[in-house]
C-alpha cells in the first residue's frame, strides 16, 4: 500500500498508450476524409508528437512542477491560477463526456434497458474509488488492465483477418480529392482528440521526475500508439468501407459483428465492448485525475476534497446534454474546436516566452520547499523526497492537505 | 497510504468495512441487471422473415417463429405432431412499426438475434428495399449479418414451406445458401450488409440470390406432409435478382449467375458439365476449384476494355467421348472445351447485365480505384449509358488434374470393341 514510489518510466508508457486509444474505437476518426482517414490521422499524429515536444520541453523547465506550476511559473500567481483552474474544469469536462460516452454506448449496445443514470453512476463511482486510492494505485491498475485490452485487440485484428473480411482495396483511390479534405480533418479536429490530449501528462510527468527513462519512454510510446491508432483505423476501414463507416455509430462495434467463422464465433461486440469499457475507464478516471490534481495544484484544495467536488459534478454534469446527438456533435464538432487554446496556444505561448528563464526562475524556487520543514508549496511538494513526502496527499494523511497553502 | 492504527481499533475498522463489503455486495445484486434479463420462456425466437408489400404501399411482415416445444426432441419434424414453427404476419407503414404489432397477437416478446434470413417478396424488392436496410442497420437487435434472399411471390409463402431434413425451415435455408455457395457455385449468400455495402458502393449494383417454390404446387405448410415419402413442393434457390440504387430492376438465370460468380472469384468449387466435340449435349462434366478471377480495366482509346481472367482445376467426373486419356497432350483440348464452357457463362451473364443496364460485376468499382480521374469523367450515369458499351475479353485457363479412377471412357471404349467385332 506504499504510495511513496515513483512512476516508473514503464508505467507511463503504458498508461500514455491506454491512455490515447481510450475511447478511440467507439469512433472512425477522420471519417470525414472518406477512406484517406488513415492519412489524416497520420498527419495529425506526426503534428501531436510535436506537440508532445512542446509539453515535455516545458516540464523539463521544471521537472517536479505540473502545469499548474508551470502556468505559475510563466505567467505569475493570478494568472497561472486562473489558467490552471481553467485547464482543471476542462479536464473535468473532458471527464465528463466520457462518463457521457459510457452511459450511452451501454445502453445502445450491451444494455438498452438498464437506465443510463445507473451506468453512469457506477462508472463515475468507481473512477472517485480509484482517485481516492491514488496515483500509484492508478497507474498499477493501467499496468493490469494494459494486456486485457492488447490482447483483446490482437484478437479482433485476427479474427477479423482470418474470416477474411479486410478488403485492402477499400483504401482506394488514395487521396481521391487530393489533401484538401485530409489536412481539414486532421487539423484542428484529429489534434485535438485523440492526440493533444495527451496534454495530462503534463500532469503525471512529475511523478517521473528524476527518472531519465520518463521522456524516452513517453515518445516511445507516443509513437507506438500512433501507428496502433493508425492501423486499427485503416482495418476497420478496410472492413466497413467509406460509405458504411460513415453511416455507423458505433463502426468497430459495426466490423467485429461481421464476424463469422465456423458457425459459431459470431456476435463478438463484447470483445468491442471490453475495449471501449477499459478505454473508456481510464479515460475517465485519468482526466478526473488530473483535473483533481490541478485543482490542488493550483488552488490548493486537497485531493480528496477535490475528488469529492468533481465526482458529484461530473456526473451530474453528464446528463446535461439533453441527447446522444447533441452529445456527440458537442465533443466532435464543437470542443475540438476550443480545446486546442489549452492544448495547443497556451503551450506554444509557454514555450515562446518562457525561453530560458523560466527554468532558473524553477531553480531559484526549488531550495525553497525542500528545506523547510512545514511545506509552503501545496504544488511543487512532491519534488526531491519521494520517500517521505505524501506526494499523492493520500487518505492516511489529510493534516497535510487539510490547510491550503498559499503559493511562495 | 500509511495504515498504523491501533489494535485495539482493529475490530471497529473491520466491522465498518465488513457493512460495508455488505453493502457494497448488495449493491451488486442490483447491477446484476434487473432491466436487461432475458428470460427464454418470455421470448418468441425468430428464425425468418419474409417482406411484402401491400397494394397501399404498407409494409406487410411476416416472422417464422419457432415453437422451442416442437423442437426439443431429435430428428426432423418427422415424428412429431406439432409443426416446428409458426407462421404469423403483422402490417405497418413503417418495419419497426410491424414489428411493433405483433404484440396485439402474440404472447412473446419477438427476438430477432436468431434471425437467419429475409425474405423479400418480388412486389416489395422492385417497390425499394432502402427502409429494410435502414431499419437493420439502425437496430442493434437484428443482426446486418442475416442473408438476404428474393422470391417471385410473396416471401410468406416460403416462410410457410417445410423442408426436409430441417425442423426450422429458416435455419435450413441458410444451410442451403452455405452449400451451394460451397459446393455448388451458382449463387452466393448475400447478406443484409453486404447488399446495403454494395448499394453504397460507386456503382449502386447489387445481386441477390433469388429462392422460390417448385413442384406440384401442393404446400408443405403442415407436418403431415412428412407422411408421404415425396414432397409435393420444395424450396429452390433460382435466378438472381439485380437491385440497383435499392430498387430491384431484374432477374438474371442461373446460368447467368454462374459467369458472375466466376468473374468475381467467388465460386469455391463446382461440377461443370461439357460436350463432346461435335455434339450439343453435355454429356461429360468436371469438378472444377476455381484458383483466380480477376477483372482488369484496360484503356482503349476513349473506352475501356475489361479484361476477365478466370482460371480453375479439377477432376474429371464423367467423359464419354472417345480419345486416348493416358497422353497428356490430350487433355488440353478437353481443357478447352471447359474453358469454352465457362466463358460462354461469363460472357453471357456481361451480356445479360448489360441489357440490365446494371454494372452487376463492379466494372465502374474498378475503374474509381485504378483510374480515379478517368472514372470522374464517366461516371455519371454509369450503368445507363458507360457500362452497357463496355467490351470485355474473356480469358479462362483450365487445368485438368485428375481424370479420376478410370483413365480411357467405359463408354466409348465398348463402343470401340462394338466397332471392332
């Protein structure tokens, strides 16, 4: 039960890789281009790694602060508090619409009966059960979870591979509108979801610090979920076709149902659904956490105080969308247009004005918390005693957590 | 975490946590999904429908609902004396709204995952089958994977037919459209998903295999007809139905089917009967595996020419025409006259889909992805005026593997020992 370790550069590998397929297979990404997708994908995961540059640049200016601190850091204390309260909400929205995409994919596959405030309900309450046990015990459960959705992948690719349903014609003609439509969906629409989401890593980054494998293993990873995404999105359009991809809701659900072999492996949306339930689940509880922890970060507010507030207002929040449509058109249509002034401006502002400075501003500030004993930084806390320090602001100790501290 | 509590706080922390375990299993009873049970003996099982339309434009269903009672014991419907399905129609100006009467008469709830195969009456195909496509792509319940099939009549007529062997006629259809497609290489299953994929397709053509009631004309709709030894009618896959942009437009013959299932690869295996040199009737036949089928668009000038390459291997089955079988130089013109056989097929059924006005083989399919600007300049109206002036050459390789057990014809060799005495 020791929440004392670090993240091990192995672990956020995998919780980076898990991470960004989340919700991805209950969607064709970049259906707009028709059957290019792929190609916009590509495009769009190629610019996300330099994105990624950017976020892991700015954390190596200050390698035990996360972005609230950064945001401290760049912009002063007001500032950076509003932006990172700001950037907590976001989270908690993002949080939000998957809890949404939970209820909604188990009542119109799985369990069309069941009341989708029961479903939503427990999702929710299990992502505040794993909040509540920490970061560590997260990050383990991605590490358990992590071979159950590889392998249920590898299943599907093979089934689908063997009951001979992949068409590699249907990719044709490439480019048939030329890169007009291609570049379109991929820039701001694909950037922005999946793969500038992997801006929470700005928020468990710190739990690394001081492991020099963190960085090689976030790109390493970054670059093979990249080409996963990519792989699973041009198999399902080699199933489906442009024309039916587009017209499904649900189009890996759609391709998995396809199989038929032997007359008697069929019907295996729950193969599908596994997928999407652990996808969906750290999705969730990874955007509830960080916005958790942005919220003490940047406020001050402990933990599991914290947990307490999102909980109870993400879930409310997800039935405010009065229906699936609106939901969907809100998260791809409407958001991806917005998230890219957290995800992509304010970064790149960052990394335009914090040129140098900002890291011997980080480094003058860094004696400052370790030495003194009573701890006046609620968010730079965690830095060089991973052994003592309740980096995680655990149950076990809410005297730590109970006083916010003003920021030094 | 850090746990130090005291031990003498042990038991109280332990008995909060052992109410809340408790509670918590309780909570789990609840998840264990009340809403969604599906209890067997509440559930009417659908194992086919069949679509008709009436003359008002409604939509009349019609469901083949199996009795699980009748068909608990083994063996056929023979021996027992209740019939193993039951045979019901509801109307409505939407599908799901038919489906929706069915429960003014019918004590269960219908459940259609089980469903094998629609069956689309010939007035109901040429009205437009978008809506049933719509409704099965929507509705997670009905399965797309189901096959597709079009009857002359009305589709309840064959949902009523008994077949032999098979206690839920439904299930049965679908076994013959497996082994036909398997064994016989005339017509392919085509299912729901597969037509609506076609339908979207560039070209808007799909082919449906045709099914249909031949024989004297009695029905077997009842278990008593299990009493004779022949069926007085039978349930037979015939012809095939070409559908364009949703609208069924024609019948194309079996024959017709054939040179379609060749041209596109399809056919796994097949008996293929030909002449002798010189006479007309097919006296000879061949177990045929096809090995390629390949249509390659070729430019010529301003139109295009297809080529089709077909090629296949077999055994012989029967011969009885004279020649030497033992000196491989004489298989070749057997061979050929195979080939011959089956590019008369594929040719054929070119012609027929021609005169249909519909690209049934996907010519204009190929043309979008290997000369996508070209196909740009052509492809409206297609089918109407590009796709009926298409020429196409044929070339079929044949390839005979074995002559089977005997090696010269009995026939013709005691005709030879006839000549000779």
């Amino acid at each position: 039960m020791k929440e004392t370790g670090n993240i091990s550069a192995g672990q956020l590998a995998i919780f980076l890789f898990m991470f960004s397929i989340g919700s991805t297979p209950m969607f064709q990404l970049g259906i707009k281009a028709g059957q290019d997708s792929w190609i916009a994908l590509c495009l769009a995961a190629v610019a996300g790694f330099g994105m990624l540059w950017v976020y892991r640049t700015l954390q190596n200016r200050a390698p035990e602060e996360d972005i609230a601190g950064l945001y401290k850091l760049h912009f002063g204390k007001i500032a950076g508090t509003v932006l990172g309260l700001g950037l907590s909400i976001l989270l908690a929205y993002e949080s939000m619409r998957n809890v949404r995409d939970f209820g909604e994919l188990t009542s119109s596959t799985l369990l069309p009966q069941t009341p989708m405030w029961c479903v939503m309900l427990l999702i929710t309450a299990i992502a505040y059960y794993t909040v509540s046990k920490g970061v560590f015990t997260f990050f383990r459960i991605t590490q358990i979870l992590f071979p159950m959705l590889l392998g249920s992948y590898t299943l599907m690719m093979f089934l689908l591979l063997v009951s001979g349903l992949i068409d590699y014609k249907q990719l044709r003609p490439v480019l048939e509108n030329g890169y007009e439509p291609v570049l379109k969906t991929a820039f701001p629409d694909l950037l922005s979801f999946p793969f500038s989401q992997v801006v929470v890593l700005l928020v468990y980054w710190k739990y690394t610090a001081g492991n020099n494998k963190a960085g090689v293993a976030t790109y390493s990873s970054y670059i093979a979920v990249s080409i996963f995404l990519v792989a699973v999105n041009a198999v399902i359009m080699m199933v489906l076709g442009p024309a039916v991809a587009s017209i499904k809701a649900f189009p890996t659900l759609e391709a998995v149902e396809l199989i038929r072999l032997f007359n008697f492996i069929e019907r295996l949306d729950i193969l599908v659904t596994l997928l999407l339930y652990i996808g969906l689940y750290i999705k969730i509880a990874g955007m509830y956490f960080s916005a958790v922890l942005l919220l003490r970060s940047a406020c001050g507010v402990p933990v599991q105080v914290a947990a307490l507030i999102y909980g109870p207002i993400i879930y409310a929040m997800s039935f405010m969308e009065p229906t699936n449509t609106f939901h969907l058109w809100a998260g791809l249509e409407v958001s991806v247009k917005f998230t890219p002034i957290y995800h992509i401006a304010i970064p790149l502002i960052m990394l335009l004005i914090g040129f140098k400075w900002v890291k011997r501003k980080a480094e003058r500030q860094k004696p400052s918390g370790p030495q003194a004993p009573t701890q006046p930084q609620a968010s730079t806390q965690t830095q060089f005693q991973p052994q003592t320090q309740p980096q995680s602001q655990s149950q076990s100790q809410p005297q730590s957590q109970a006083q916010p501290q003003p920021q030094s | 975490m850090k746990r130090s509590y005291a031990k003498g706080t042990m038991s109280e922390w332990s008995l909060l946590r052992r109410s809340l375990a408790a509670l918590l299993l309780l909570l789990l009873l609840g998840v264990a999904g009340c809403w969604d049970r599906q209890e067997l003996n509440e559930l009417g099982i659908i194992s086919a429908t069949g679509i008709d339309i009436t003359d008002s434009g409604r939509w009349k269903l019609s469901y083949q609902l199996v009795i699980p009672n009748a068909i608990s014991s083994q063996g056929a419907y023979v021996g027992s004396s209740a019939s193993p399905v039951n045979v019901f129609t509801t109307e409505g100006d939407s599908f799901r709204g038919a489906v929706n009467k069915a429960t003014q008469e019918m004590s269960r709830r219908l459940y259609f995952s089980h469903n094998q195969i629609v069956i689309v009456g010939e007035k109901a195909a040429r009205k437009g089958i978008a809506p049933l496509i719509e409704a099965y792509m929507r509705n997670g319940d009905s399965r797309e994977t189901v096959a597709i099939f079009v009857t002359e009549g009305t589709a309840r007529k064959v949902l009523e037919q008994l077949l032999p062997l098979e206690k839920i006629s439904g299930a049965g259809i679908n076994r013959l459209i497996g082994l036909e497609e398997k064994y016989g290489g005339n017509f392919r299953a085509m299912t729901m998903f597969e037509l609506g994929q076609s339908m979207l397709g560039p070209v808007h053509v799909g082919g449906v295999a045709g099914i249909g009631l031949r024989g004297n004309g009695d029905p077997v709709d009842s278990v008593d007809a299990a009493k004779a030894t022949h069926t007085g009618t039978k349930v037979r896959l015939q012809k095939v139905a070409i559908f364009k942009e949703n609208r069924m437009i024609g019948w194309m013959t079996s024959h017709e089917s054939r040179g379609i299932l060749w041209a596109k690869g399809w056919v796994k295996e097949t008996s293929v009967s030909f002449a002798c040199e010189g006479e007309r009737l097919k006296r000879n036949s061949i177990r045929i595996r096809q090995k390629k089928g390949k249509i390659t668009p070729i430019k010529q000038g301003s139109s295009w020419l297809m080529r089709v390459e077909v090629s296949g291997e077999g055994a012989l089955m029967e011969y009885n025409c004279p020649g030497d079988m033992s000196k491989p130089g004489n298989l070749r013109p057997i061979a050929e006259r195979i080939e011959q056989e089956l590019k008369d097929d594929i040719e054929d059924s070119i012609r027929g889909a021609q005169s249909l006005h519909a690209d049934i083989f996907g010519f204009g399919n190929l043309l979008l992805k290997q000369h996508t600007r070209e196909w740009k300049k052509i492809h409206k109206n297609w089918n109407e005026q590009g796709f009926p002036k298409i020429e196409s050459e044929v070339i079929v390789k044949v390839k005979i593997n074995k002559t089977g057990r005997s090696v010269n014809s009995y026939n013709n060799t005691i005709k030879e020992m006839h000549d000779k005495e």
